[in-house]
C-alpha cells in the first residue's frame, strides 16, 4: 500500500511539472514542438464538421492591395498604399457608427506623400482607431513614423518567426515594447487586457485582468478559412471589399449603392483596413493576409480561447498523472488481452497516441491546441528512469546473490 502511495506521489509532482513546463513554452512566441502537417489536417477534417465561419456580423474587411502609388524613397521608386484614396474613405466613414477601426498600414518615415499631413490629421482627428508601427529588430528601436502624433494611435504589428519555422504560427499579444494591435483592440473594445506578472526579469505568469484568470500571452491561431480562395464582390458575399473597385468604382458609391448603404453595412461592425491581395504570411492553412491574422487574434481574445480551461486542465492533470502511474507500476494492458492480434494493436497505442487523440478532441470542440510534444518527451524520459532503476536494483541485488554463494577454497 505504501509502495502504491509513493507511485501517486511521484505521479502527482511529475504531472505538476510538466504542465508547468508545458505553460512557460506555450507562452514563447516560437513555435516549439509544433507539427504543421498535424495542424493541417485537423483543420481540414474540422472544417467539414463544424459551420462556416460568418464575417459579416461584427468586421468589415477593406482590401487596399489594388490602390497603389509609386513614391521616391532611398530605395528608388515604391508602391505604397493610395494616400488619397484612404484619406477620401475615412473622410467618407468618420461619422459612421462603426465599433472600432484597425489601419494596417505602414506609415513609417522615408516614404512621403503630399497628402500625409492630411491623412495624419484626419487619423488624429477620429474616433476609436488604431494605426500600425513595427519594431526595428536589428536596431533595437521602433521604426520611426511620419508623424509622432500616430504614436498614441498606433499598435504593434510584428509577428515572431523562428530559424526553423519560417511561417506564421503563434500570436505575441504583450509584446516586449508594447500591446500587439489585437491585444490594443481588446483593451479599447472590450475593456481587457493581459497583465504579466514577475519578479524582477523573471516573468512568472499572464493574467486576463477582465476575467481575473490564469491566460496564455502567446497562441496558437485557429486558422479556419483561406483568403485567397475567394475573390471581393459587391453583394457583400466576399471576405472584402477592394477600396477601388468596390466601393469608388463605377458599380460602388457612384453606382450601385449609396454611402448610407455602407453606413449601415460598417454599422457597430469593426472595419479592418489593410493589403489583403500581396501582404499575405505562409501559414499552416496556406497563405492569409496579415490584417486577417491580427483581427484572428482579436477575435480568439473575445472568445477567451487565451483563457487556461479548467476543465481542460483537470482532464490533462488526470490524464497525465493516469500516464506516469502506468509507467510507475510497469503496468501492461496488453498482458490481458489473449487474443494475439488485439494484443499487438494494444501495444501500438502509446502515451503518445493517446495525447494525440486528446489534442484531436480538444481542437475538434473549439478547444486549446494542446502540445504533445514536451508531455511525450517528459513519458518517455520517466520511463528511462524506471528501467535505469529497475536494473541498477537487478544489478545489485545479482552481486549481492553472487557474492552470498561464493565458496572459498584454502
């Protein structure tokens, strides 16, 4: 009974290591242990059970990716984003009752128009909107922007690739400088923001300070529709509407419909402006638009998918200490099953088998993604452990029954 008890015991503190562990990596910003060719397919194999996903009932996509003009800059001659076209939209929708709005666009300094300083008033002039600014990695700063004024309206944009992982995989929400534009979407829109707690450098946990809750700071985004794969119309079918054609083209505002048919459509709506044809990031899904990633993770705050789940957590507790147990006791299913084949089969299903169809469950029910990972790792490092003990045990006790029958002869 005793021997039982110290089996839990270790169980028990083994779990709680590893879900600790689990934790501190699920907050790197790298993709660490992650399986693309995983990811894919339960996504595909989610995409037909669950719905498809609504765009229109809460954001507005405005697809800017067609309006170009070319600018000198140290470089030679730059497409950038339309300055006039965008100053006109937003003077067109600055009395809309739009919810909030999101310009992923570069405003970085180097790259002048004459209309900037009208498009920088016009941005500081309206409501509840949020510009993007990118941090200089190799120098250590911030990309300087045309205008100090944008610095109170503006939000990070940068997303974390790793020497082996090129792609798109995990959103930083609290960056090292300061809120990711989805995380400042949140603050101002729902009210809720990530607190990290440390001593000192050492960064302890994230909380959700809206939910009072344990939260994770960087997330694996579910990916559930490509982009690309559908083009822009105007029966507000599409993911987007092009600025140019869509809505200043002969069929747009001068056509088709009137500006208080797009007030009402962007009403309480959030309206995400940004390059949704060339500004696309490869991703285990295929390739997305930058904007979409970033309102994605907007949207995966709103939904608390950052939020650690008890319920989750209590299953992965049980389920890992059931785990380490089994290896502790050397216990074997298969030793129990007579049938041959059966019995092969069992052998077959591992600890990691076993996490993978937890993983698949938990991503099937809009749950975590669940990393198998360092769990495996951790399994089959326990397990060494178990049969360094057992034969370093076996190897003395063999001398020991040796060393007892040995005869002396004088």
């Amino acid at each position: 009974m005793k021997k039982s008890l110290k089996h839990i015991l270790y169980s028990i503190i083994a779990t709680i290591v590893v879900i600790i562990i689990c934790y501190v990596f699920d907050n790197i910003p790298y993709p660490f242990g992650a399986n693309t060719v995983s990811l894919t397919f339960k996504e595909s194999i989610a995409r037909r059970a669950n719905k498809p996903l609504s765009y229109y009932d809460s954001v507005v996509f405005i697809n800017t990716g067609y309006d170009l003009e070319l600018v000198k800059t140290e470089n030679g001659m730059e497409a950038i984003t339309n300055r006039d076209s965008l100053l006109k939209f937003l003077k067109d929708i600055q009395d809309f009752d739009y919810r909030y709005m999101f310009i992923d666009i570069r405003f970085e300094k180097g790259i002048t128009t004459p209309s900037d300083s009208a498009l920088v008033a016009q941005i500081c002039s309206m409501r509840d909107i949020i510009v993007a600014k990118h941090w200089n990695y190799e120098n250590q700063k911030d990309y300087e922007l045309i205008d100090n004024s944008l610095l109170n309206k503006s939000a990070y944009c940068d997303y974390t690739y790793s020497l082996y992982n090129s792609s798109f995989s995990k959103y930083q929400y609290l960056q090292p400088n300061g809120n990711s534009a989805a995380l400042e979407m949140y603050n101002k829109v729902n009210d809720g923001n990530i607190r990290v707690h440390k001593i000192g450098k050492i960064i302890l946990w994230y909380s959700d300070i809206k939910r009072h809750w344990l939260c994770f700071n960087s997330l694996f985004l579910t990916i559930s529709d490509r982009f690309i794969d559908q083009e822009s119309s105007t029966d507000h079918s599409a993911k987007y509407l092009n600025l140019g054609s869509d809505i200043y083209g002969w069929y747009g505002l001068d056509g088709w419909y009137s500006l208080s048919d797009l007030r009402d459509y962007c009403k309480d709506k959030i309206i995400c402006i940004g390059d949704f044809a060339f500004d696309l990031h490869d991703t285990y899904n295929g390739k997305q638009p930058g904007t979409y990633l970033h309102w994605l993770a907007y949207d995966s705050l709103c939904k608390g998918k950052h939020i650690i789940n008890n319920w989750w957590l209590l299953v992965l507790f049980i389920l890992y200490t059931s785990i380490f147990f089994c290896k502790s006791i050397r216990f074997d299913l298969a030793h129990f099953i007579k049938n041959r084949f059966w019995s092969f089969m069992v052998t077959l299903l591992g600890s990691s088998f076993i996490l993978s169809v937890v993983c698949y469950i938990s991503y099937w029910n809009n749950g975590p993604i669940i990393s198998i990972f360092i769990p495996s790792a951790a399994f089959s490092l326990y397990n060494l452990i178990i049969q360094y003990r057992e034969y370093d045990g076996y190897s003395k006790k063999s001398k020991n029954d040796t060393g007892s029958s040995d005869i002396t002869v004088i």
